[in-house]
C-alpha cells in the first residue's frame, strides 16, 4: 500500500525535501487516483503512479510542501 511506503520512508528519513535537503516531516492528505487504463508492463512506476498526496517538509524555516503523484522521487535510498 502506498501510504505505507509514504509513512516508512519518513519515518527512515528517506523522503528529501528538494529545497534544503533534510529529510521531509510530515504528510498530509493522501489519496488513491483513478487510473484505470494503462498498459506498463514491467513497469515499476505502476504504484507510485496510483497515488496522490501532499507532502510538507516543515524543517526550520523551509516552506516547502508539495501536492504530487510522483512522491517516489523524492525518496532517496
Ligand atoms: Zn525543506
């Protein structure tokens, strides 16, 4: 389930903020999307594609956040 990958990288401070680089905070808002039609197979892009939510940095003074599907790219391993 993608909230959980969402929760897990967070907690793990995988998430990055784009803007000051420290581990994004928080979340807010997730939704699963409606796609229904696609054609991917073998792609890994798939789950991340079906879910939207907002993240929010909320480090120091960074007022970053972020309403996106593709919350997979800010997860760095
Ligand atoms: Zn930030």
């Amino acid at each position: 389930m993608s909230l959980q990958v969402i929760k897990d990288a967070i907690a793990q401070k995988k998430m990055i903020c784009p803007e000051c680089k420290n581990p994004i905070q928080k979340c807010d808002k997730y939704a699963e999307t409606i796609d229904s039609v696609w054609e991917g197979f073998g792609d890994s892009k798939i789950d991340s594609r079906g879910s939207r939510i907002t993240l929010i940095c909320a480090n120091g003074n960074c007022a970053w956040q972020e309403r996106t599907e593709f919350w997979a790219e800010y997860i760095k391993e």
